[in-house]
C-alpha cells in the first residue's frame, strides 16, 4: 500500500524567500514520486517527478525535490517565491514504476502557498 | 505529451438526475483515469479504464454509481448517476503519456466542476 502525508495544510511566505513544502511517502517498493501545482480555476501541472534517478530533481518554475529514502521524505522548495506561485501544491507516490500506462496515483491532501508581497 | 478536453466544463444539476462527462484525447492511450476533488479536498481516484474491457472501480466507488464507458482509444466517459449534493466535485479524466523528458508521466484533463442542488 501507498500513501503520502503533506504535514503543512497552509504555508505562507514573503516574496523573495524561500519555499518548503514537506511531504513524507510510504511505499512497499521502490516509488515514483511527483509534485503537482494547481492554480485557482486551472488544471493539475506537473512540476517535477522522481523515478529512482538523480535524487535531487529539478522541475519547472525553479522548484526542485529531493527524494531521501532514509527520511522517507520528498520536500518541494524554491530558493525565491514569486507572486506567481500562490497556489495548492500535491505531494503524489505511485508504486507502479515498470509498469507504464498503469500507474495509479494516490495524492496528498494539498499544500495551499500563498505569498506575501 | 497528451492534450486532454473534458466536456461539459461545468454543470448545475437537480438531485436525482444523471450527467455524463466526457474526456477526449489527442493521442491513442491504454488506460484512461477518471478522479474525484471534493470542494477543498485532494485527489481522489474512482475508477482506471481500459479500452475493451470493464472499469477497474477503487473502494468506495461502484459501478452503479460511476458507470464509464471506453469505446476507443482517445474517448472516455464517466456518468455521475442519482446524483445527491454529495456528489459535487470537480471531476478530472487523466492519461498515461510520455512527458517532455521521454519518461512517462500523467496528464490530466481541466476537469468538469460538478453542483447538485
């Protein structure tokens, strides 16, 4: 079984300073974790995805993860927030990594960012 | 990378009736997802369709309820049936797609904004 946990709800921070959304994954196999942003009134966008490669993955937007398997942990940050970025952000784990065309996401509770100017 | 269209954007509807939501793609695909977002709420899978052969239904969810159909490779669709103001959601279509960096990742539609009155 799979499952992920978003341990902030809300996050909020100035313009210019740094983000950190954390998120912890459980996994009975080796997962692929992803992070995806969704803006008010818009579709889901994927920032970035971990598939067992490099274990610090850099995405769209300047956000970038890394995958800690020792802390079961896959943080999203950003060294400088953008008005841009205010948003509700998923923490999403999938186990079906070899098996292309089936992978079932289970999805995090959300992350809402906003940004202070 | 896939380009999803679900239609209708959104719809008011009386308690008791049914809707059917479709979700087109650009490209032909495997499997197709259809997921629940309850008002401020995540993700929350119902049901992974594949061409040719009956919905896979998640826990919670049953066929009855969420029948879908699948009739080719690019189309979808989901029915909300009887449907109670429990039922208001947002509900997303999502494919399986090689992404930008040739990895394989998960597109979704801009989803259908569902209220029962």
């Amino acid at each position: 079984a799979q499952s992920v946990t978003q341990l902030d709800s809300h996050v909020s921070v100035s313009e210019g300073t740094p983000v950190l959304l954390r998120c912890n994954y459980s996994s009975s196999y080796s997962p692929s974790l992803f992070w995806y942003v969704q803006h008010p009134n818009k579709g889901l966008q994927l920032l970035l995805k971990y598939t067992s490669a490099a274990t610090l993955v850099k995405g769209i937007n300047g956000f970038e993860a890394e995958f800690k398997k020792s802390e079961t942990s896959f943080h999203l940050t950003k060294p400088s927030a953008h008005m841009s970025d205010a948003a509700e952000y998923f923490c999403v784990v999938s186990d079906n990594l070899l098996n292309f065309g089936n992978e079932k996401l289970t999805f995090g509770t959300g992350t809402r960012l906003t940004i202070i100017p | 990378s896939a380009v999803i269209s679900q239609k209708p954007s959104r719809d008011i509807c009386q308690r008791g009736t049914s809707l059917t939501i479709q979700c087109q793609v650009d490209s032909q695909v495997t499997m197709m997802f259809w997921y629940r977002q309850q008002p401020g709420q995540s993700l929350t899978l119902i049901a992974t369709a594949n061409q040719g052969s009956e919905a896979t239904y998640e826990s919670g969810f049953v066929i009855d309820k969420f029948p879908i159909s699948r009739p080719n490779l690019t189309f979808s669709t989901l029915t909300v049936s009887n449907m109670s103001p429990e039922d208001s959601s947002i509900y997303l279509c999502s494919v399986e797609d090689l992404g930008a960096s040739g990895i394989g990742e998960q597109f979704f539609g801009p989803g259908t904004r569902l209220t029962v009155l």
